[in-house]
C-alpha cells in the first residue's frame, strides 16, 4: 500500500496485506474475506482502490469494483484478470485505459 510497509497479498480465498518490517500477513481490513479476487491497485494520490473478483468457475470478470470512493465499471464481453491504476505526472484527470494486447 502506498506510503506504508504494506503489500498486497490475494488468494483464492481471501486477501491479506504483509507487513514487511513485522513479516506477518493480516486480513486486508476492506477486502479480507474476498474470494476469487485476481488484482487490487491503491491509486498513489487518491487512495481509491480497484480490484477484479472473478465469478463462480471463470478466471475473469468483466467488471472494475472500486471504493473509497465507491463505484463499478462494467465492460461487457470484455475479460479482465489484472488492473492497475496508470498515473501520469500531469494535470489531466486518470484515465482507465484499455491499451492492453487481447
């Protein structure tokens, strides 16, 4: 996590942050207890946090879940395993690109 001793850790059925210093894992205080999830990404500057969670027997999702804020992007058809927040040194808002090979 930005600005701390913090990692993100997912399983398949939970996530953790590791606390590098203590070399001890605990539950992610927002996401523990999450199955399935595939990718969380902590925005530097805002600290909202974006995470995929597949569904069911799928590998993917086609939906962006957010918080702090709140808030969901949902690209249908698309199929999503890895996210992460691409932040430019600029004065434009970020943007969520899909520049990724298919």
């Amino acid at each position: 996590m930005p600005q701390t001793e913090d990692l993100v850790v997912t399983t398949g059925r939970n996530v953790f942050l590791f606390d590098r210093k203590q070399r001890s894992f605990r539950p992610h205080p927002d996401l523990g207890g999450k199955r399935d999830v595939k990718a969380v990404s902590i925005h530097p500057r805002t600290g909202q946090i974006v995470y995929l969670q597949a569904g069911g027997t799928n590998w993917c999702t086609d939906t962006f879940r957010m918080f702090k804020p709140a808030g969901e992007l949902r690209l249908p058809g698309e199929r999503l395993y890895k996210a992460r927040w691409n932040v430019r040194e600029s004065n434009s808002a970020t943007e969520i690109r899909r520049d990724a090979p298919r």
